[in-house]
C-alpha cells in the first residue's frame, strides 16, 4: 500500500478505511498503511513513526460516559481500526481478553488525593506498571494477526515474529507477560544491565518461557533504545527476522492508552467529592520519559476530551521540560559522579551521552521518541496556517520532522523551532522538572497527610500538578495524575522516603503477594556488548535455533 517520494498517490480512494484508520509516517516516505500494516512493522523503513492520517473527533463522546473500560476501549479503538481488518466480535473479544487480566473491577481506578487533586491508577495489570494497559492488548493482537496469517502453514512456511524491545524496566516486564508461551513469537528485551530496580529485574528474568529473552546491555536506557532502532534500519535483519516492537514506536501502544484519559474523565464526573461535570476541562499530570503515556493525551485532546492542558512532569533528565522552555530540542551532557553511562579515569564523562540516574529510573531517558509524533502534528498544523491543501501540509510537515531528526542525529540538538511551532506546544502542554529532592519530599508530603503511598515516578507527577493546581487557584480546575506504577516495584525510593515514619512497614503494607519471593526464583538473561550488530547475531542464532525447535 505504500507510496514513496513525492508524487501524488493516485490509486483509487480506499472506502474501507476513514483516514483515522489509516496510517503515514512522520517522515514522509511511507503513507496509506493498514492498521495490521503498522502493528506488525512498528517503526517505519525511513525510521519514522506511524500516525494515523487523521484525528477522529467523535460528536457522541459524551454518550460514552456510562461505559465499562472494555466497551469505552472498543468504542476508542474502532474509529482507528478498520472493521474490514478486524471484524467487531473480535475486536471486542481481544479487548475483553486483555482487561480480564487486571485486579480491578474498573481497570484503571480514579482515587480522590485531597482537595480537586486526583490519582489514576495504572497499575493494576499483571506487571503492576501502566505499560500493561498497552502490551496486554498488544501481545493478544500480535496473536491475532499470527493465527491469520498462518492459518493452513506448517513449519518454516509459517510467519514467525521477532520482537525486540528496550527498557527501562517496565515496558520490558509487561511485553514478557503479555506475549511469554506466544506461539510464533520471539521475544528479546534488551535492559541497562545494573540500571532497573531488583523488582523489575526480577519480573523480567525470572520468565522461563523459551520465547522468552533479556538482554543486560553494557549501557544506558538510551543505548538499548538506539541498538532496537538501529536492528530496525537494518534490511537484512528486519526482512530475515520480521522484527515486530514492544515499545511506544508502536502505534497500538499510544492507542490503547487513550482510552484511559476518556475513562478517568467519566470517573471524575462520578466522584462524590467532586462538582466536576461532563464539559467541564481537567487537567493531566504525567510522570513522562519517552512521551508514550502524554501523548495518549495529546490525542484524546484532540479527539474533542475537554483537557485543559496536559502537564509533563520530568525528573532531572528534563530534555523536555527544556524545550517546552527554550524551544530548543537538546541532549545535555551530564559531566561527573551523577552520570550514568561510564566515567573515564579523571572523572569526566567517557560516554557523550549521559544521562543522570534518578530515584524515577523508569524516565532516565535523554532522547524522547514519541516526540517526533507531536512535532509532526505541530509542523502540520504550521503548514496548514500557511494554506496549502492538505496533502502538501503533510508532506511539508513530514519534510520538517525528517530536518530536525537528521539534525538531532548530526549534532545533538534542534531548534529552536518556529515560534507559531512552540505557541501550539504551549497552549496543550505546560511543563515540569521534579528533582529527587522534590520526589522524596511529595512521597512523605501524601503519606503524612492521608496514609497514601506513591511510587517516586507518580510522585513526578504529583508534584507537578500540585504546580499546576498552584499557578490555577485551589478549586479552579480539576487535576487527574497519572499514577505509573505500584510503589513495591521502587522500594528503594520509597524506602528512602518513608523508613521511620509511624506506620510505615514496606513488607506488610506495601508489597504485593505476587512480589514475594519472586527476586530468589531462577533467573536466565544473557550479557552483552553495547553493540548493535552483536545483538543482531545473536537473535539471529537464536531465533534460528527456535524455529528449528531447538530451544
Ligand atoms: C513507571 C513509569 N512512569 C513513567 C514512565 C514514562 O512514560 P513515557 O515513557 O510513556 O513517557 C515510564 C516509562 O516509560 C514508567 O515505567
Ligand atoms: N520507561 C520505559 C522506557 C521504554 O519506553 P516505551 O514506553 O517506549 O516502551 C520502560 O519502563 O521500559
């Protein structure tokens, strides 16, 4: 279905697909996709991310408001996928086979803090991280669109999928538990070895499945992220091994997130401490690393959500938080002990990209990927003030995107972008920085007040919307914040925060029954180099070995 270039594409109008069910990529080569299509690829052959062609704006939004999550998520999820790729009854059986999955009647509780400041619970998944919301769906799509293709295949005949992923810790527990014993599914996830909590290292290397694969790369999140990208440019590797991601590259991630932005709002509505009405705006605050989770946001703010703003909430790898300031997109090198990422002899940095390690290990992230997505729709958006059709706005826009991402590549850096460029990020987003100091001192602030406790990445989030409800006035407007993850899988953190203060006892307050023990099960993961190209051999032998049922 692809186009390349410049040209027009002059096939005949597809009427089985709306264009929200249709998908481009942020740098323009690639357009017309499928939904299957982008799932199945993940990253684009020019390195760019799917989006979809156009934002859907339902007018019976509100008529949603009485939904379970399952039906609000099919009611979300079909305006991007079409029924002639995915048939209705299984649309709605896939959905209700990933949320059956989580502990919570809801899925994602909304709870009262204090005051018009409220808590979304995402943890309630398998892996106890919001990342589940997205890869539970992910792996049962994944299976679904394997079963149909290999419907009537045997043996080496069959399509078999090769996903690779990195993490910073809970992306990479939560692919292993939504695709571990999956039939025609590899699965490699490449970790900073020594930079997750002993929690998520646990989780994740303590799956035995033999589709099951860690990776410890000598490296940082970053490094892991770049060796994924680099194993997808590569043709070779990508058309032997059929790579599929686990990450936020992938466009069903952002999607299924969605989901829950509509489903707190509803829920705010139905609180008895709130006022709160549907067509009144809210605010959201969230905890942000690679920009996945806000971005959900961003679309169901453009999807007609009445949100205020969306505040990103970074620790002190804060490249966002800059530019939302600056308008300037820029890898800062982080000199000295603070640094992660290898200290030459004399104490500066050895490796050019630092990253600074946080009590929010999780958002230890220098360069954001999603990103590039909401740089498309702001360049589009440039483009359209500008009056061009609608075609040339989007090759204009994707032609932008493709000038700042090779600039970033070359030097490190863009920007800073068009003034109307940053005008538009402002009024949807504001922004945070949130110092380990500041963490530490929200974890103990909630838990003082009423017994509540936060893991340090919702604590991020927190802190910045107790900014934002500062800079509105008590009681002006509603605040929803992303809570990430369970505080069991950053005990240290909470440790730190919470060690000595009446009542605190992490074990029998904190952890959950199925984090018991789990850190002395048999682990198997396997160490390597900081080295794309090792890590292509090695799945390459491996996958090898698995399809000839060796492992
Ligand atoms: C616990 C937690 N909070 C926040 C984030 C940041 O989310 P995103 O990368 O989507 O911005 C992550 C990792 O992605 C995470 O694991
Ligand atoms: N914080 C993440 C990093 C990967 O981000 P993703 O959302 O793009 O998968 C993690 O926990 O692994």
């Amino acid at each position: 279905m692809a186009t390349n270039g410049t040209e027009k594409n002059e096939s005949p109008p597809d009427t089985t697909h709306t264009p929200s069910q249709r998908y481009l990529s942020t740098r323009g080569e690639d357009e017309g996709f499928s939904f299957e299509e982008v799932v199945l690829k993940g990253l684009a052959s020019d390195g760019g991310l799917y989006i979809p062609e156009a934002i859907p704006k339902p007018t019976s939004w509100e008529s949603w408001k009485d939904l379970s999550f399952p039906q609000l998520a099919y009611e979300i999820l079909s305006l991007y996928i079409s029924p002639s790729e995915i048939p209705a009854d299984d649309l709605r059986a896939i959905i209700d086979r990933s949320y059956s999955t989580f502990r919570a009647p809801e899925t994602t509780p909304l709870v009262h803090l204090h005051d018009n400041l409220y808590l979304l619970e995402l943890f309630h998944g398998p892996t106890f991280a919001f990342k589940d919301v997205a890869l539970q769906f992910l792996g049962n799509l994944f299976e679904y669109f394997l079963v149909r293709k290999n419907e009537g295949r045997t043996g080496r005949d069959r399509h078999h999928l090769t996903v690779v992923g990195a993490t910073s810790g809970d992306t990479g527990s939560a692919a292993i538990y939504g695709l571990r014993g999956k039939k025609d599914v590899s699965v490699f996830i490449l970790h900073p070895k020594g930079r997750v909590s002993p929690i998520q290292e646990a989780q994740m290397t303590t799956v035995l499945d033999a589709n099951v694969h860690n990776l410890a790369v000598s490296g940082t999140f970053d490094d892991c992220q770049d060796i994924v990208k680099a194993l997808f440019a590569d043709k070779d590797a990508n058309e032997s091994l059929n790579l599929g991601a686990v990450n936020s590259i992938n466009w069903a991630r952002i999607l299924a997130q969605i989901v829950y932005y509509f489903h707190s709002y509803f829920s705010l509505a139905k609180q008895s401490s709130s006022t709160f009405k549907i067509g009144d705006k809210v605010r959201f605050a969230v905890p942000t690393g690679n920009f996945g989770d806000i971005l959900a946001g961003y679309f169901a703010l453009r999807m007609g959500l009445p949100v205020d703003k969306l505040v990103i909430s970074t620790n002190e790898n804060d490249i966002l938080d800059r530019f939302w300031k600056s308008g300037k997109y820029e890898k800062k090198v982080v000199r000295g002990p603070e640094a992660v990422g290898g200290l030459a002899v004399d104490g500066a940095m050895a490796h050019p990209d630092g990253v600074k390690e946080t009590l929010s290990p999780a958002m230890d992230i220098l360069v954001s990927s999603n990103f590039e997505r909401l740089l498309w729709f702001l360049a589009y958006e440039f483009a359209e003030s500008v009056g061009m059709d609608d075609y040339w706005n989007k090759k204009q826009a994707s032609q932008e995107v493709a000038k700042w991402l090779k600039e970033l590549k070359e030097t490190g850096s863009f920007g800073p972008v068009y003034q109307d460029v940053l005008k538009a990020a402002k009024r949807d987003f504001e922004s945070e920085r949130v110092t380990d100091a500041q963490t530490i001192e929200t974890i103990q602030d909630l838990y003082n007040k009423i017994g509540y406790i936060l893991d340090p990445h919702s604590s991020v989030g927190v802190t910045a919307a107790n900014r934002s409800i500062q800079r509105t006035g008590p009681g002006a407007v509603a605040h929803i914040s992303l809570s990430t993850a369970h505080p069991a899988k950053f005990s240290g953190a909470v440790d730190q925060a919470l060690r000595g203060l009446e009542g605190f006892d992490f074990e029998k307050k904190v952890l959950p029954a199925e984090f018991v023990g789990l850190e002395k099960r048999e682990r198997r993961v396997t160490d390597v180099e900081n080295d794309w190209a090792k890590v292509r051999e090695l799945v390459k032998k491996q996958v090898e070995q698995e399809l000839r049922g060796e492992s």
